[in-house]
C-alpha cells in the first residue's frame, strides 16, 4: 500500500510492466484472441512513457535518447534494462506493423551503446564515464564497461563513479545481443513497404527521395563518418525488405538499380559498401 511521497501514485517497475508486455503478446500468439494483444499494447504503452525522449544538458555529456528508467520512484538513467526491452519492441513490430515499434527498439539498443566506458564515446561527446571497478575487481577503463544506471544518487555517478557495475549481460553484452538480434531480423538498414519507411539500424543513416509502384530510390550512408572523432572505413552492410504488398518493385539505392529478382527470396537482403 505505499505509495511515492512525491508524485502520489504507487511504483511502477518497467521490468514489470515489460514481462507483462512479453506473456500477453504469448498468450495473443498461442490463442489468437485479439484481446491479449490489446492488453499488451497497452502494456507497451505504458511502457513507453519510461523510455527517454529528450536528454538535459545540464548532465553533461550524455547521449540519453532512447534509454529507460527504472522505475516511476527511482533517480537514474539509461539503466542496463534498456537492451533488454529491445526484442519486445521488435517482436510487437512483427505483429503489428507499427513502425514506431521498431524505431524504438533501435533507439533503446542505440542507448546501450552509448552507456558503454570506450575512447569512441568519449571522444564523441557521447559519455565520460570511467568505469575502474567490475564486480568488485579492479579493470582497465575505456574497455567497454557499462555502469548499471547513471545519475542513480547523485550527480557525480555521470562519471560511473558510484553507479556500479552489474554484469555483462546487463550491460554491454546485452547491447550487443540486442544489437545482433536485430541485425540478423532487419539487416543494418530495414526498408518496410507497407509503412514506406527506412529505418536506420545500425551505424547508418537513410533518406527516401521516390516511392511508388515502380520505383522506390533511397540514399544509405553511413552516420558514423560524420561524428567529431569518426570511423571513416566502408562498411559492407545488409538492407533488408519486407511487408511489400505483392513483389518488392524496382530499388534503387545510392543510384544503382537494384531489380526485384536479384533479391535473395531466403532473407530478402542485399549488401551494399557505404
């Protein structure tokens, strides 16, 4: 019956919120009864209000965009979870259809990325955490480890000092399995035909300039040459499609016709050097 002294509403646990999310989208799947879907999109709904859409200047240099809380009665920041919450976005993605659902499992797995203590983020302006302790065993920072939260406590914790760290699957590897779930389901950039959208997944940077019944021209680049410290090598990435209404028509991507057959029908991807 306690309820948060502040806000003057019960806690909230987007872990708890998330696992309910996951179990009613099973059970929509083992029954098909679209009232368990609608409890779960509500559910993900709800979970959505926790993920971060704005990040204040005032904690310095931290990308926050896309990462989760913990909960609606606890101070911290692009906590471990939101690697986690990544393949519930994308799985209701799969059902549904909605774009945004997809976005935001980039976005989350993006902040994972981003929370992790190594010279391209600093040197970026993304992060200055320095992470000297995992698991209570003195290591080497600036190798990749994640704090579990930031500004959990106080405001020093920017740094990683204080925040702690958890695991490594609460960290960066759960980043980096978020990261190649969904690379190997969209590729590295993922062009969905029904909502005539390209949405960005790894490294990458889209934009449409024609789409319709015979031709759809699209420019795929990478964003990592246009950051202050960048990674400035090509890249061979994959493109997928999918969610074409009948056969996918004619691409063209950085200005090379690409035909509907010359499309693998396994994965429904091509790879192209940005």
């Amino acid at each position: 019956h306690w309820m948060d002294p502040v806000c003057g509403i019960p806690p909230m646990n987007t872990l708890a919120i998330q696992w309910a999310a996951d179990h009613f989208l099973g059970l929509y799947k083992l029954t098909h009864d679209r009232e368990w879907l609608q409890q779960g999109e509500f559910c993900v709904g709800l979970l959505s209000l926790f993920q971060q859409v704005w990040a204040p200047n005032r904690f310095g240099p931290a990308y926050m965009f896309g990462g989760f809380g913990v909960m609606n009665c606890d101070g911290e920041w692009n906590d471990g979870r939101q690697s986690r919450v990544v393949p519930t976005y994308a799985d209701y993605y799969d059902v549904t259809g909605k774009i945004e659902y997809l976005e935001r499992a980039v976005a989350a797995c993006r902040a994972s990325f981003a929370a992790m203590d190594m010279t391209e983020n600093h040197a970026n302006g993304i992060n200055a955490y320095s992470i000297n302790q995992a698991e209570s065993v003195s290591v080497e920072v600036g190798q990749g480890y994640s704090p579990e939260s930031i500004m959990h406590g106080a405001p020093q914790v920017l740094t990683g000092a204080g925040a702690g760290w958890t695991g490594f699957n609460w960290g960066p590897g759960g980043g980096l399995g978020a990261s190649a779930m969904l690379e190997r389901r969209y590729g590295a950039a993922w062009v969905d035909g029904t909502a005539k959208k390209v949405v960005p997944v790894d490294g990458v940077k889209a934009t449409i300039h024609q789409w319709d019944r015979d031709l759809v021209d699209i420019t795929i680049a990478s964003a990592l040459k246009d950051l202050e410290y960048p990674y400035t090598k090509n890249r061979e990435i994959k493109v997928r499609f999918g969610r074409f209404d009948g056969p996918i028509p004619r691409i063209r991507i950085n200005g090379a016709i690409i035909e509907s057959n010359a499309i693998p029908s396994s994965d429904n991807g091509i790879a192209i050097q940005v």
